[in-house]
C-alpha cells in the first residue's frame, strides 16, 4: 500500500467517525456509543494495519468522542 493510499484511508475513517458523530449529537443519541460503533466497523474495513489498530483503539477507549476530536486536531496541526 502506497502511503498516499494509507493517508486518503486515514481521512476517510477519520471522516466517517465525524459524521456518525455529528448524526448522534443531531439525533440526541449517545455519543461515545456511535462513535465507539463507528470506529469499530470503520476498522475493520482498513487495510493498513496502522489505521486499523488507531481506530480499533480508538472503538476501545473510555472516551471515544474525546479522542476523535484529538486525533482530528493532531490531524489539522501535522497538515497546516
């Protein structure tokens, strides 16, 4: 896999895990458990076994919404 191919699916994951998000907060459902769901599913489709390991802990993690947030402002700081 081209690095490029693992960064396009590292948005794409980090991107899908935004929006379910932002359907829970719309829809007033739990937050943490969508996002938790999402990074699940969303990890079990990367090929890249780094991608799948960061969303596979990110699904684990006490705090899901909190740590996707941090991972799209680490995002926004390496690309500015």
């Amino acid at each position: 896999m081209q690095p490029e191919d693992k960064f396009i699916e590292y948005v794409d994951a980090l991107v899908t895990c935004e929006i379910a998000m932002q359907m829970a907060f719309k829809y007033k459902e739990p937050v943490n458990k969508i996002v938790a769901a999402t990074a699940r599913r969303v990890s079990m489709r990367c090929a890249d076994k780094q991608n799948r390991n960061v969303f596979l802990g990110l699904s684990q993690s006490e705090f899901p919404a909190a740590l996707l947030y941090q991972f799209r402002t680490m995002f926004d700081e390496a690309i500015s």
